[in-house]
C-alpha cells in the first residue's frame, strides 16, 4: 500500500493590506491533495500570523471584508478543492457594507491583464 500523499502547489497573490501584512506579493505553497480555499487561507496565516486577524472572524470563518479569487474568478465556496497550479487571489473589499455579490472576475476589475493571441 502507497501511503505517500499527493501534494499539489499553489501560488496565493496578496494585494492592499494583505500585501502589506505578508510582506510580499506572491508566494508558493505546497498543500495536500483535496485541500480547499480555506487550508490555503490557515496555511497563509501560519506563515504570515498578522494575516490571521485580517482574513478571519473569531469563529475562524473568513472574513466579510476578504474577497478571494480563484484562478480569475470570485469563489463563493470556501470548502471547494484547490487544483495543481490555481492561483488565489487576496483582496480587501473595495468597497464598505456587505451587499449581495455578483459575479465578478479580475479581468473587470483591471487587475489582470488580458490575454492577447
């Protein structure tokens, strides 16, 4: 029996205060197999404790005010399996309050650039 576990790599991009509290705008990380958003989120706020109280509530949900995308894409799932080579997306909101969102991807937002064939 094979018990060595798969691992799959990441790359978690921070923007605005993330950034400034990870002290760096990108990193790689390396997670199991089936690990979700929320795993790369605690594994962020193991290396980087400040980003702890600035990505989650008390009760370790994330926070209201975090908006994470995944691979371009807002993800409303927190629990969903992360792939080899996804790329997440930190942001503060930009805005206040807490409305219902609509689906939104970087490209809008200029934040990533388009491709071009």
């Amino acid at each position: 029996m094979n018990t060595t576990a798969f691992m799959i790599q990441i790359l978690i991009r921070y923007h605005g205060i993330f950034a400034a509290i990870a002290a760096q705008r990108a990193e790689r990380m390396e997670l199991p197999d089936g690990a979700t958003l929320l795993d790369a989120l605690w594994l962020a706020a193991r290396r980087h404790p400040p980003l702890t109280e600035a990505l989650f509530l008390a009760n370790g949900e994330i926070a209201p005010y975090t908006r994470a995308f995944l691979n371009g894409t807002l993800l409303d799932d927190p629990k969903r399996p992360l792939r080899e080579g996804d790329e997440i997306t930190l942001l503060p909101s930009l805005s206040g309050g807490e409305a219902p969102m609509q689906p939104i991807h970087l490209l809008n937002l200029g934040l990533v650039p388009p491709i071009r064939s």
